[in-house]
C-alpha cells in the first residue's frame, strides 16, 4: 500500500456537493489533483482551487495514483471505470476510491471486472 507521500496525484470524478469539497480539502493538503464532472461550473471551481481540468475521465485516471469515484451509484461507476476507459488509463499501481452509493453485489460484480489490473 503507498504511503500518503508516495500518492499524491489524484484524479477525481465527480465534483458534485460531496466531491468538490473534498477534492478542495486534497489540493489544501499539497495533492494535485485532476478532476473531472459533467457540469462545466463544478469543473470550472476546481481549477479556481488550483486544480486542474481534464475533458473525459480516462484522462483523469491518466497518471494517477488514486482515481476517487464521488458519482451517484454504481451504474455511474461501472460506466465511468469501463465504458469511459479509467479502469484502463489507471497505471497499474494506482488505486480506485470508490465513493458511491453502491449495493454490496455491485461492488461484488464490479470488482473482478478490474481483472488482472491489481486493483
């Protein structure tokens, strides 16, 4: 497991009530943090904090150590880590935060999908 100095680029998807408060207590805290949401204004706020924006999340996963899911459920999820490319741009040491409401089965059913990826 990397040490919190080992991780510190962060790419976040979902800048919504939740997410965007958290990824503005990550860029306080010296992380770089890369976000992604799709509402252009709670993008527009991250790079107000000095983050930075990217277009789709495949680029937010994109050299990060950790890719945080602050989507709605796990129907988002599931689109975002494997019809949207995350799960593949993600280096193969980065990790996935998954902070959606998700049943445990859809976890369950999500998980082996990573195969081979160690994540």
């Amino acid at each position: 497991m990397p040490t919190e100095q080992e991780m510190r680029r962060i790419g976040f998807v979902g800048l919504g009530s939740m997410g965007l408060p958290m990824a503005k207590n990550l860029l306080a805290r010296g992380f770089e943090v890369r976000g992604y949401d799709v509402r252009a204004e709670a993008v527009v706020a991250l790079v107000g904090e000095s983050g930075s924006a990217v277009s789709n999340p495949a680029e937010v996963a994109r050299g990060a150590d950790a890719l945080v899911l602050m989507v709605v459920n796990a129907a988002q999820a599931e689109s975002v880590l494997f019809d949207e490319g995350a799960l593949e741009a993600l280096p193969a040491s980065g990790i996935v935060v998954l902070m959606a409401t998700c049943a445990p089965g859809s976890v369950a059913t999500m998980a082996p999908r990573g195969g081979g990826t160690g994540r």
